[in-house]
C-alpha cells in the first residue's frame, strides 16, 4: 500500500488541545444548556398548565374557561413539540457505501491515518460526488441523548484535484476532527438549530389550526388570540437564542479548524494541508464547469458515463496557470512559499463560513514549520474499482439529483467530450482583453440598413479595419471600462463588509453611509448606476464594433451576420424580461419573508404577480419563431434553440401550497435555468461577432 512516510521532526504535544479551545467548548457548551433549560422549561411549563387547566375543568365549581384555557395551553405545549413529529424524508440516494472488501486499499490506507492521529476509525466510508471531505453524524432527535457513530465522507471532485500527500493530510484533517470530543457539540448545535428553526420560521399544520380558530366567533376563539402575542414573543426569544448559539459554535469551528490542521500536519507536513486548501478552489471551479457543461448538454440529450473524467480534463487546462501561479509565489523570511496572501483569504467555497481565512491557516500549519515527504502520485491509486464508483456516482446524479429517468439515460462518454469541446471553443475567444465587457451587459445592435448604407467603415481595407478594431480594444474599451471597475470595487467591498471579510458596520458609497438592514439598497444602487452607465456610455462604440464586424465578413457571409445581429437583439429582449422579472419575484419573496407573519390573501396575491412570468415566456416563444436563425456550436436547428429556450423548461405555475412542497424551488430554478441559456446563446453569437475580427487580427499579426 502507497503511504507516504510521516514527518519525523514533531516538537512535543504539537497536536495539544490549547486553552482557548476548552474555553470556547465551554461557552458553546453554556449556550446549548441555556436553551435546553429554557426549552425543557417550557415543555414542562406549558404541559403542566394544560394538564392543571383540564383537571380544574374536571372539578364541579370548573367552567368552560378553564377549558379554553387548557385548550390554549395545549396548544401552546403541542408548539414547542411539533418538531418531532417532523421527519427527515430525504433519503441520500447519491452516495454509495464502500465496504472493506471492495476497496481493501482505501480502508487500510484510512485505517493507518486514524492509527496516527490516534483516532477512532470510521464507521463507514461514504463516497460522493462533492469537492470536500468530512464528518458525518445521523442526527435525530434521539441524538441528543446517545451518542451516534461518526462516518467519513470522501467527494470524488476532491480525490481528482489532490496529490497523494494532498489527500493524506485532508483525510488527517478530518480525523483530527474524529478525535475531537467536541464534534459532539456541532451535533447538538445542528439538531438544536432544526429545532429552533421549526418553531421560528416554519409554518405547518399548528399554524393553519391557529389561524382557523382566531377566524371563529370571538367567544370561541379569544384564547387563541390571546396565545397569538405569547407564540411571537416565544419566536423571537429563541431567535436572539438563535444566533447566539451559532455564532458560540462557529468560534469553536475555527478553533476545531486550527487543531485539525495541526492534526494533518503531523502526519503531512505544513505544506500538504496549505496546498490542499488552495486546491480546493482549482477543483471546485473545475467541478462547478463540469456540472454546468452537464446541465447544458442533458437538455439535448447527451448525456456521460463519468463526469469526473470530464473535471479531470477541464482541471487538465487550469494546469498551466496552476504551475505559473506556484513558480510565482513570494517566500517568507525562512524561504518557505507563502500560498495565501492577505487579499486571497476570502474563498469562495461554502464550507468555510465557519472556517479561518486561509491566510490564518496558512500560519497555523507553519507555526512551527515541519518538513514533510511529498508522494505526487494520484490517490486514486488506492482505489480498486474507481471507475465503478466514479460510474455509479454519476448515474445516481443524473437519476436521482436531476431527476432523469433510467430509461432515458443513455450515456456517451465521447458525445459528451464533443459537446464539451464546442462549448470550450467559443469560450476561448474571449481574451483578457476584452475586460469582461462583454459578460456584463446588453448591447446597442445597430439595424440593417445602417450596417449596410451607412456604415462607418465601408471603404476601408484590411489593415485598416485591423487598425481600427485594435484602438476600439486597446484604448476605447479601457477607457470606457474604468468607472465600471470602479463600480465592482464597491459592489466587492460592499460584500466583504456583509460577509465580514472587511470589519466595519457600514458601508459609505457617494457621500451616502448605509447600515447592515440597508445594504440591499446599496447594493441595488451600485448595480442600477452601472447598468445605467454601460446603456448611455457604449453606444457608440457598440456601434462601431458591429459596423466593423459587418465589413470584416466576407460578402458571401454577411446576409447570414445579419441574421446573427438580429438574434442577439431578439434574444436580448427576452432575457432582460426574464431578469427583470425574476428580480422582482426574489425581492418581493424576501420583502415578505422579512415581514414574519403574513396572510393567505398576501401570499395569493403574491403568487399571481409572480405567474405572470409564464406571459413573458409566451411571448418570448413568439418572438423566436419570428426571429431568424443561424447555426451555431451545438445548436444546428432552430427547433432545437427553441427546444432549449422553450420546451424544455416547463414553467409550471405556483400555488399556495408550492411554498411547502418545493415547488416554489423548482419555479425559480426554471426561470434560473431559462436565463443561463439565454446567456449562453448569447455569448456564442458575441463570439461569432467578433470571429471576423478576430481573424483580421491573426492574419496582420502573423
């Protein structure tokens, strides 16, 4: 078995928990005892009214008040419990259990770790599809009282990314996590937080039985108008509980953090787990491009029997950048590479919400510096069977995550890597140069007749159209781009200010300070001004672009370039309705979520306003029938543009009940869906725009 050799060099109790670590056990510990003091209190509290209200009853001098009063108590008492006759339906149908006799190599290479890090072994080994690896519990509300067995989940995107060495130490990381007595405090904060979040935000079965009763004649339903205040104040005592508990609990997972890096260090050196980290973001976007190629090709049908062949590839061509940008990296004062600098700590992996920047990792796990033994060959090497998994993990994602029946799913690994490679041909046209320009906005499309009567550069020769196509790039654009990257500076900071990246309680944009509750509108405000700015300000050299684009192509081919402008205008139309809209749908939603409790009559209202996007993609149908049609890369017909724009995403209008039963969810990935793939058609014809140009370019530089 592949094992690459421990370091040799560990100062003594260098895995030693450190006092702020206990301290910050102890106070997540204080806070998970204050709720459940609290809690139990009421359970206790209200049963035990209920229970004297009913026996009061009983009595000969007891009135019908004090069974309203009982029934109110009840009620109160069947609130504080309705979280447990909720059960987890989801079932993990994706990931796949390996045992020890299909994959010997795995289990005995996972074993040695626990061995070393003096942890107790996993329970099982689960394997999935993620760009991550880590402890997993079965938490029930029974987990509060008995301890559950902990599994290891291991995600296939990450095994793709890391080295061997790489991979021993995030697997040390995470048994660094094993052996910590404390994970069994992020169980209970997890399930306390189910808990809390059911009687906060949910609203079920008790909620519908209160508002009926307070809808009843007065003299049978004041009980109910009197709990309705008790139920708000119980709400909002739990929600300052709330986040005091999850904000206890993420100071101890960043203490968790550290001490598990110090785990993996012993066993891995200080630049294995700092490497993996930095990683981690190259096999995320590698995985996040897969996933969306996947998307893409399946409403075509064309689907692939192994998606991690496919974010191997697409981590194939991020390997140059990954070497330049390791050859490039500064060295500390004892010569060792510093990975992370301080302006690269935010990641933009979920995980790390409650995780140390990576700079503060960074030097954790070189504090002091170990040296470790570097093993570059692939961790897959301990895998029996890997493409089996790799196989299975893939067909379970496109049955069951993506809802494809097994009867349509019949894959083609090189069908996919065509499809893959048409849509990597058009991306590779958009050079730095460009500045993104292209990314962000909708363009000004002049129409046919000026294109071909009056048009700027008629009469001009090659070289020429060469001259001005490179001072429209290199002198216009950058000087047109200016203020717009003045606008993503704040739209970033603005971020990092509410993500805590940046410490600071407001944000000042144009001699306007905003507060935390307002920085939406700030937000809204960077965004619209921007917009307003590329509508007013690149018109002209909109303008210039397409007209020289048009006397680039050759007179054979301009008819069809025609075509091509007249598509971009039509599909821009149809997307800015989509987005404008769905803008609309969001903000109201969260308007109303902020809002707490609101009526049915809200909410039907609501649903309306937000049913009238099936208008918009009715009349976007029309508008691409009407429209004219050119070929592009995977898109040869234009009944499959209309395939891939219109019928194959069913916009099926939302009801009350789609709030509770997920639909509501589907209908935002739909119309989320709709405006990728407007997106996406629209940036091959920008890029078929430019193609005429682009070849000017080549041939006068060659």
């Amino acid at each position: 078995m592949q094992y690459p050799e421990n370091p040799t060099d560990l100062p003594n109790d260098f895995t030693r928990v450190q006092n702020s670590y206990i301290q910050k056990v102890l106070l997540a510990i204080s806070g998970l005892l204050l709720f459940f003091i609290l809690y139990f209190g009421m359970v206790i509290g209200f049963g035990m009214l209920a229970y004297w209200q009913f026996t009061e009853f009983k009595k000969p001098e007891g009135d019908l008040f004090n069974l309203a009063f009982a029934v109110g108590a009840f009620m109160l008492f069947l609130f504080t419990l309705k979280f447990i006759f909720r059960w987890n339906k989801y079932k993990d149908k994706i990931s796949v259990v390996v045992k020890p006799e299909d994959e010997p190599e795995l289990y005995d290479f996972i074993h040695r770790i626990a061995e070393d890090a003096k942890a107790p072994k996993p329970n099982k080994i689960i394997i999935d599809h993620d760009v991550n690896a880590s402890v997993s519990f079965h938490s029930t509300f029974l987990s509060l009282f008995y301890p559950g067995k902990k599994n290891l989940r291991i995600g296939l995107a990450l095994v793709n990314g890391l080295n061997l060495t790489e991979f021993k130490a995030v697997m040390a990381h995470e048994f660094g996590h094993f052996s910590q007595s404390s994970m069994r405090v992020g169980s209970y904060v997890y399930m306390t937080n189910s808990i809390i979040h059911n009687m906060i935000f949910e609203r079920d079965y008790w909620d519908r039985a209160l508002e009926i009763w307070r809808s009843i004649d007065i003299r049978l339903s004041f009980i109910a108008w009197i709990i309705t205040p008790f139920v708000w104040l119980i709400r909002q005592l739990l929600f300052l509980l709330y986040k005091l508990l999850n904000i206890l609990h993420a100071s101890l997972s960043r203490e968790m953090e550290f001490h598990a890096d110090k785990v993996a260090v012993s066993l891995t050196g200080s630049e294995a787990i700092v490497n993996a980290l930095w990683k981690l973001e190259k096999a995320y976007e590698s995985w996040n491009k897969t996933l969306s190629y996947t998307a893409t090709a399946s409403q075509q049908k064309v689907y692939t029997s192994n998606l991690f062949v496919h974010q191997q590839e697409t981590l194939d061509t991020l390997q140059e950048d990954i070497e330049k940008s390791i050859q490039e990296r500064e060295t500390d004062t004892s010569g060792h590479p510093i990975v992370f600098k301080e302006e690269e700590t935010f990641s933009s992996l979920n995980m790390y919400a409650s995780h140390p920047s990576n700079k503060d990792r960074e030097q954790n796990a070189k504090s002091p510096y170990i040296t470790g033994i570097l093993d570059t060959s692939s961790p897959w090497n301990l895998f029996k069977n890997p493409k089996q998994i790799q196989s299975t993990l893939t067909k379970n994602l496109y049955v069951h995550a993506m809802g494809l029946k097994e009867e349509e799913y019949t894959p083609s690994l090189d069908k996919m890597t065509s499809f893959i490679a048409e849509e990597k041909q058009t991306e590779q046209i958009f050079g730095e140069e460009y500045l993104g320009n292209f990314e962000q906005r909708y363009f000004i499309v002049p129409d046919a007749e000026e294109l071909q009567h009056e048009n700027l550069f008629m009469n001009l020769d090659v070289p020429h159209i060469h001259l001005k196509f490179t001072k429209l790039i290199k002198e216009q654009l950058v000087a047109l781009m200016v203020p717009v990257k003045e606008y993503q500076e704040n739209y970033k900071k603005l971020v990092d200010i509410s993500t805590g990246v940046i410490k600071a309680k407001v944000f000042e944009y144009e001699g306007t300070v905003y507060k935390k509750k307002n920085f939406q509108l700030a937000g809204d405000r960077i965004e619209n001004e921007k917009q307003a700015y590329f509508k007013d300000s690149f018109k002209e050299w909109d303008k210039a672009l397409f007209h020289l684009s048009y006397v680039a192509t050759p007179q054979e081919e301009r008819k069809k370039q025609l075509d091509r402008f007249k598509l971009i205008e039509v599909l821009q139309h149809n997307l800015k309705s989509f987005v404008t809209k769905n803008i609309t749908i969001i903000s109201e939603y969260q308007r109303l979520a902020d809002a707490g409790d609101v009526t049915e009559g809200d909410i039907s209202a609501y649903v309306v306003r937000s049913n009238g996007i099936k208008n918009i993609f009715e009349a976007s149908q029309k508008h691409l029938e009407e429209a004219p049609f050119v070929s592009l890369p995977n898109i040869e017909t234009k009944e499959e543009l209309i395939h891939i724009l219109v019928t194959a995403n069913t916009l099926t209008p939302i009801t009350d009940r789609s709030f509770k039963n997920g639909d509501f969810n589907t209908f935002l990935n739909t119309i989320d869906s709709i405006i990728f793939h407007y997106n996406r058609i629209i940036f091959k014809l920008t890029a078929d725009v430019l193609a005429p140009l682009e070849r000017i370019s080549e041939e006068a530089t060659a």
